[in-house]
C-alpha cells in the first residue's frame, strides 16, 4: 500500500449511518468520502451480512466533487449533501480546497 497512507480509521468505520448502509444495501451508494483513510482497494467490509469490496482510492478536493458524486454517495444531490456534513459537523465550514478520501465500493457478488 505504499502509494496511500496508513490508514487513520479501520474500515468498519467506513460507513456507519443507518440512512447511508441502508442506500448502500439498495445500490444507491458506491462512494464515501472521508478525511483520511479507511480502507484500500481489493479490501471488504460487511454491511448487515453482505460484503463489500474497495475498488478505487483516491484524493480529491471538494470543489471537484459533482452532482453525481453527491449521488453516489447516497444524497439527492450536492447541495442537500454540502448541508447535511455542514450539519453534522458543528462549527464547519464548506471548504471547496479540503482534500478528500474518496473511497469507490460495491457489492461482493456470490458472497
């Protein structure tokens, strides 16, 4: 893993939020951004019984981040999204330059 940091959280931290393992239960989530690093590619985690596998890691900035990212991440779309995280941060400001983990995953078929 040498072209990625160390990890700074386990993968089972992933995705937590009952909302966002459900959207990922139903395929309306495959992306999870995250300050640091929570899994690499070719790693599985589990949600409620069904496997899941990274299959891309990588560092963005927030003002990269689209419509359809928001989407992929579980949201109706950006804004909605840019709300909830200012929300569920107290004291945080939108920061269009904040690098990003982006975290792509799916479903372990066969499992």
């Amino acid at each position: 893993m040498s072209k990625y940091p160390e990890k700074s959280c386990e993968i089972d931290r992933l995705v937590t939020h009952e909302k966002l393992v459900a959207a990922a239960l139903a395929g309306r989530k495959c992306q999870q951004r995250r300050a640091g690093v929570y899994g690499y590619p070719g790693e599985q985690f589990v949600l409620e019984g069904t496997a899941f596998v990274i299959t891309d890691l990588r560092l963005e900035i927030l003002s990269n981040m689209t419509e359809a990212d928001a989407k992929a991440e579980g949201y109706p779309n950006l804004e909605f999204y840019k709300n909830l995280i200012i929300k569920m941060h107290p004291g945080m400001e939108w920061d269009e330059s904040q690098e990003v983990w982006v975290h792509e995953f799916e479903k372990v078929e066969g499992v």
